[in-house]
C-alpha cells in the first residue's frame, strides 16, 4: 500500500505538482496506527492526473477524484478544490479547484484535515489538527453548524471517530450534533448502515450505541434499540440490569466481531420490549420469534445483504434454544450443532451468558459436543432419496420430506444404518 502510494506521489512532484498524503492516512500515521488505505490531494486537475498513469478510473472526475490503480491497489487521488450548495444533506452540485489551504476547510474534523509529505516528513497542519490529535478531540473544521448542515453523515462520523480513535467530542460539536440530529436521515441508508457497522465492529461499539443514545441519533435510526433503555428484566436472570444495559455490556465483553455477529448482539434482544409483562415475573413471551422479524425489518431497512439478513434472523430466533440443549433429542442437537453459522449462535450465546446470570453449562457442553462429534456423525450420507421412495411404489409429495426428515432423525440416533432396514421401515410405517 505504502510503495505505490510513494510511486504516485513521486510521478506527481517529479511533473512539478503539488501533491501529499491527506485524511485519515496522516491521522493514522502521527497516531502510530496501522494504515489500510492512502488517500493523495494534489494542485494537479484531474486530467493531467489521468494523463500521468496509465491506469486510472473516473470515480468522481466532476469533483476532482480520480482512482489510480498500482500493482492492483486503489488510491483515491483528489485535485485541491472548494465544496459548495449542498441540496441533499450529502454532496456538493458545485466543485472548484483550489489550492491546499482552501481545501482543508471543507474536510469534515480537524483531526481529518492534515497533509503529509513523507518524502521531507512535514506535516502541513493550517487548522491546528495536531493539536487536537495530542489533546484527543474531535472538532469539526470551522463552524459545527455549517460542516454538518453540509454533509449529515458527519453527525455519525463524529460518533464513530470518538469511539474509534478513543477520542471525546468537543464541546460545540456535540452540542451541534444533538440539535441536526433529525436531520441524519436526509442521507442514505447505505451510508448510515456503513458508519453503524464501522461502530459496531470498532473498538468500543458500547460507547458507541451510549453516544448515539445521548445524541439523540440511536431514536431517528434505530428507534427499537433507543426502546430497550429502561425496559426491566428479571432480576435472578438479568442482574446487570434494562435491556439497553444488556446488549452494551454484551458488546463489551466481545472481542473482535464480524459485520454479522455485531448485528446480531444488536437485535437478539429487540423484541423485549413490546412483549414486556409482569406475571409470577416479568416475562418476555415469544420475544424471539417477534425479534427475529423485528430483526428483518431492521436489517432491511439499514440496506443489509440477504444473507447477512438470513443469518441475523436465524440467530436471533435460536438465540433462547441453548436453555434446553442438554435435553434435546440426540437428532435435534445434532441439526442445531451443524447449523452453517453455529459459530456465531454458540459466540452470542456466551456473550449473552456472560452479561447476565454468568453460567456457561450450555455453552461448555456444545463445546464438547462439537470436539466428540465428526462431520460425518452430525451430517451422515443419506440411506435413501426420493427414487427409492417412488420405486416403493410412493407417489411424490410432502409426505416425501416428512417421509426423509423422520429417516434422517433415525439415522442420527443410530436407530437406523442401513440402506435396507430404511427399506423396511418405510414398508412398515407407509404401505
């Protein structure tokens, strides 16, 4: 990543252009974090920068950003400019080219408005960015106001630097955010759903959804999880306390988590609240099955793909099925173990375990379930198929799945292990 990058920046100053590292890249660098992209502005136009490589992509020519490709690396390259007249809460209609001291003032945070020439290792910082690096603040470029009635998603970018760079939010900024935060939903679910992830998965999701909490944000994008807060549980299962508290905490027990399980520690629990009722105690009736379509619905909305979605919803629906593991049929828990993402459902299990009544019984015996078992014992080789059926002399149907589903529950009792006693037994029970 790095050697192209130099390659780039070299060709640039070699054709006597003005050119640095930008944004998140000399951030990342002056905090002694691992760098996975490097972004490049530059006084060359676009044109002169498509003239200068030999492969390159117009991502955004319009506003000066052309993608140069190296060794099969991306680099965004960006012409200095000046952004203005934004009409959706997101993009500027109109773009000039400028010069670097002009462009940092339309970069969304001090921290982001940073150029670096690695070649001399100076740093041209025109807006006390550094500053805010060493006193670990997110301050917006300029007036809060103005930044984010600019672009809305730089409401959310505020949360998502704070949480990710451990940073706090200056004063004025979160004041700002709080009083645009309505206003988050100008922008596109996809957009939101990319800085929620990057929350979610990031170092400190639970500070995170706190922040979205107090901001105000959490109710205009996800108001089912702003619900949970204050929604009691029992106190002998859930001595950490609401469902709010719950979930964060949950997220604080986690280490790294995909895109995936981040949701599902989300959502597991989203449909406690409108099935809270107190009887011999407060109970949750049902309220897996009302999350995991809560879960969808949700997950819809934030633009996830439909196999994330599937996923979600599968774990969100089983979440409750580790209570009875112990007791289930032989064939039942080996369906439930050989789940394709079993993984996940055994992780937000302990999670789930861990931050509330803190017993891991269930969890240690899948464990051992998983060591003792090959593939081979929880997925065998069918004994016989739907053409064995017909030449029996069956009619093809639903009956065949019923049929096939109480043949493979034998098989995985050890009740049935032969192709010709599975005969017989369809003889028995269906001629």
């Amino acid at each position: 990543m790095l050697k192209g990058a130099l390659a780039i920046l070299k060709t640039l100053h070699d054709q006597g252009h003005e050119a640095y590292f930008a944004g998140g890249a000399v951030r990342d660098l002056l905090l002694e974090k691992g760098i996975s992209e490097i972004d490049i502005a530059t006084s060359a136009s676009p044109q002169e920068i498509e003239q200068l490589f030999p492969k390159t992509i117009p991502v955004g020519k319009q506003f000066g950003v052309i993608v140069v490709v190296q060794d099969t690396n991306h680099y965004e390259v960006t012409t200095f400019r000046k952004e203005a007249d934004y009409v959706d809460g997101r993009h500027p209609t109109r773009v000039s080219f400028t010069d670097a001291r002009h462009d940092v003032e339309r970069r969304d945070f001090t921290v982001n408005a940073l150029f670096y020439n690695p070649f001399t290792e100076e740093v041209i910082d025109y807006l006390k960015g550094r500053e805010d690096l060493e006193r670990k603040l997110i301050r917006t470029v300029g007036p809060p106001q103005s930044r984010f009635q600019e672009d809305k998603l730089r409401l959310l970018r505020a949360l998502r630097f704070a949480c990710q760079l451990d940073f706090e939010i200056e004063r004025q900024t979160y004041q700002q955010v709080k009083e645009h935060a309505s206003q988050l939903t100008q922008v596109s679910w996809e957009r939101i759903r990319d800085e929620v992830l990057k929350i979610l998965t990031g170092p400190d999701p639970s500070r995170g959804l706190k922040l979205m909490s107090d901001s105000g944000i959490l109710e205009v994008i996800l108001p089912e999880i702003a619900a949970m807060q204050g929604v009691q549980q029992p106190p002998q299962f859930h001595p950490e306390g609401d469902v709010f508290v719950h979930t964060c905490l949950m997220f604080e027990l986690s280490q790294e988590r995909s895109e995936t399980l981040a949701l599902e520690i989300l959502l597991h629990d989203v449909g406690k609240p409108p099935t809270f009722i107190i009887k011999e105690r407060i109970r949750f009736d049902g309220h897996a099955d009302l999350g995991a379509k809560m879960a969808e619905e949700i997950c819809r909305r934030l633009r996830i793909s439909n196999q994330q979605i599937e996923e979600v919803v599968d774990v969100v629906k089983d979440h409750l099925r580790f209570i009875h593991v112990q007791e289930m049929r032989e064939s039942t828990l080996k369906r439930f173990l050989r789940k394709p993402n079993f993984s996940d459902h055994l992780e937000l299990h302990r999670l789930d375990s861990l931050a509330s009544h803190g017993k891991l019984s269930s969890y240690h015996f899948c464990q051992e379930k998983l060591e003792e078992l090959s593939q081979e014992a929880m997925r065998p080789k069918p004994l016989i198929n739907g053409h064995d059926l017909i030449r029996l002399g069956l009619e093809p149907g639903p009956l065949f799945s019923e049929i096939l589903s109480a043949i493979e529950d034998f098989q995985l009792e050890g009740k049935l292990s032969s192709k010709e006693e599975t005969l017989d037994w369809v003889k028995k029970h269906y001629l």
